[in-house]
C-alpha cells in the first residue's frame, strides 16, 4: 500500500549550515529551526555582530519553516553551567524567567504559563506551525503533562493558517513502557494536528526490533487519531516509519540523528558521528575519501535518504528488500515491517 500524501523529509540544520539550505532545496521539505539558533549573539560569542537570523533567512520562499522552542532542557539545573554567551540564554522563557526554569512556577500561576506561551509563539512569525513550550513527560498523571496540554489548548486556540503542533519528548524506558500510546488521545482532544515525537537516548541506528515495535506503535497512536505523526531525529530509521505510515521524519546531516539522552547538552551538538557517505540504496556509511569535503559528503547522504524516503512512500515492498541487504539493523527493521504489514493486510 502506497502513502496517500507525500511525506516530509524535514531537515535539523545546525547553527551554520545557511549553504546547504541555499543550495540544496530538492532535498528537504521543510526545516525545524531550534530557537536558540535564532537567538542574539551574546558579547562575548565569538559570532558577536552577525546577523542571528542569518538561518531563518537562508530558507527558499517556498519551503516550510517550523520552530522548535526547545523548552525541555530549560529546567535542568546543568543550564547553570552553560557559558554566559551560550545563545540558549537569549531565548525567549530563558530571557523572562532565568535559568534553571522553574516549572512549579507555570503550573501554579495561569498568568504566566499564558505569558510563557504568548512569548514562545511571538518568535515564531513566519512558521508554517505553532509550536508551545514543552516539557519532558514522565507519566499520565505528571504536572509536566497537564501543562503541556494546557500550553496546547491556548496555542490551538491562537492559530490562524498555522498549523498547530505539540512536542512530545519522553525517555527511551518511557516509550517502552508505552506512555507515548496512552497519552495519544489526550493530545489528539487538546486539537492538535501534528506531534513531533523525540525519544530520549533512543539509539535509532542501532535500533532493535522491540524498540521500533514500542515506536511504531507510538506512531500508529496518533495516525489513528488524525493526527500527523513525525519522528524526531530519527536519521536513516525515517524512512521506515514512512513505510509505516508516518507523515515524515527529521533529521540532520551530522548532529541531530538521534535525541541525546541528557536534558540540556552543555557542550557539543545533539548526537553526531564522523561525517561518512552513505550511498543512494544502501543503509550503511562508509568513510569518505579524502577528495571528499565534508559538505558534499552531507549532501550525498541526505540525497539517498530522500531516495529511500520517497522509495518508502511510494513501494514499501521494495523499501523493506532493500533493508533486507542493509545490513544488521537494516535486516531486523525489514522483519519488523513485513510482520506488521501481513498484519494489516
């Protein structure tokens, strides 16, 4: 069965890559900007005096914009070893309410978890979505989770042409525990349309079959409901939740693969590797020749997950033969998927 929509390969871009979003447009559908990636540059960031929405501007007139607020990390108590020009410092909750973010504060005052939304959705003019702060959801009934779906219920009611979106971030154990299933009809009523799911120190490359059983099922939870499923950092696994029936996936081209298992990274991007080449059809990296700079190397891969993406949208059956000699994990994901779809059919 082929996907009756097309399904977006949404690109994580990190904080320089304004090149590859200039040049290579045919490969992304849309991108997912975190917000302290447009945030001022303090005095003493050694980029002090560039253009801070040098990013934002760098996406083609006729691509997506979607913000991440990137809230989660705010109430952990390592933000009080970020550097003074730590560009997180200058987002919108981190400027109003300090660091680390009291979320006893915004579940106790109505007024200013309002403030907090209304300050989050101001900086996203020009996005494609609406996206509220959020915070990491440990259970059903947690405080974190009834001030997200509070946060959503205001954004849902501020929207105009957006679309409004929630995040929903919860750990690996979480998800195998499937909190992710049994909070899905709560976010479906708060009106949402779309939900990024991030799963905390979830390995997707190396993913085992339980795992992506808990993460498909977790998908298939919100598909259900009407609502866009899009797996975030989820690197060469997209295109198997596409095959599942996924309305897309993010990704980055080195960093932002997979979700570190850490609130709030300190120093260093959210999960990179060494640049490597993974060819168009095949699953695995390979190391790149020294004739290759880094930045072709980026391209080539994103260029063949978006040949397995639209491959997992348009023909499943052929997706899952070519995971089939991809590989270790590859192999076990084309077990996984053949099972299911028997399954369904």
């Amino acid at each position: 069965m082929t996907a009756e929509f097309e399904p977006k390969l949404v690109l994580r871009p990190e904080y320089d890559e304004w090149r590859f979003l200039e040049q290579h447009p045919e490969i992304y559908d849309a991108v997912l900007l975190k917000d302290a990636y447009t945030a001022p540059y303090h005095e003493d960031h050694p980029h002090h005096g560039r253009d801070a929405d040098h990013l934002r501007k760098a996406i083609p007139a006729s691509h997506e914009l979607w913000c991440d607020p990137d809230t989660a990390g705010l109430v952990s108590r390592s933000s009080m070893r970020l550097t003074r020009s730590a560009r997180v410092r200058n987002t919108p909750l981190a400027r109003e309410f300090g660091l680390p973010l009291d979320l006893v504060m915004l579940v106790g005052d109505p007024e200013l978890r309002d403030l907090a939304v209304d300050l989050v959705l101001e900086g996203q003019s020009g996005s494609a979505t609406r996206i509220p702060p959020y915070f990491d959801v440990d259970r059903r009934d947690g405080a974190a989770l009834q001030l997200n779906l509070q946060m959503l219920r205001r954004t849902v009611s501020a929207v105009g042409d957006e679309v409004p979106t929630a995040v929903l971030q919860v750990t690996r154990h979480r998800l195998m525990a499937g909190l992710v299933e049994v909070v899905a009809d709560d976010y479906a009523r708060a009106g949402l349309r779309r939900v990024l799911l991030r799963v905390r120190g979830f390995e997707s490359r190396n993913a085992e079959r339980d795992e992506l059983v808990a993460y498909l099922d977790a998908v298939d939870a919100f598909e259900q409901r009407g609502v866009e499923a899009i797996p975030d950092c989820v690197g060469r696994l997209g295109p198997v939740f596409v095959a599942e029936g996924a309305h897309g996936f993010t990704t980055g081209t080195r960093f932002f693969r997979t979700v570190p298992g850490t609130l709030l990274s300190v120093g260093g991007g959210g999960g990179g590797t060494p640049i490597g080449v993974q060819d168009s059809g095949t699953w695995e990296e390979r190391p790149r020749e020294e004739d290759l700079d880094a930045f072709d190397a980026r391209v080539a891969s994103l260029q063949s997950l978006r040949e397995l993406t639209t491959l997992a949208a348009r023909d499943p059956k052929a997706l899952i033969d070519s995971l089939r000699e991809g590989g270790q994990y590859p192999a076990i994901w084309a077990g996984v998927l053949a099972e299911r779809q028997r399954r369904a059919a």
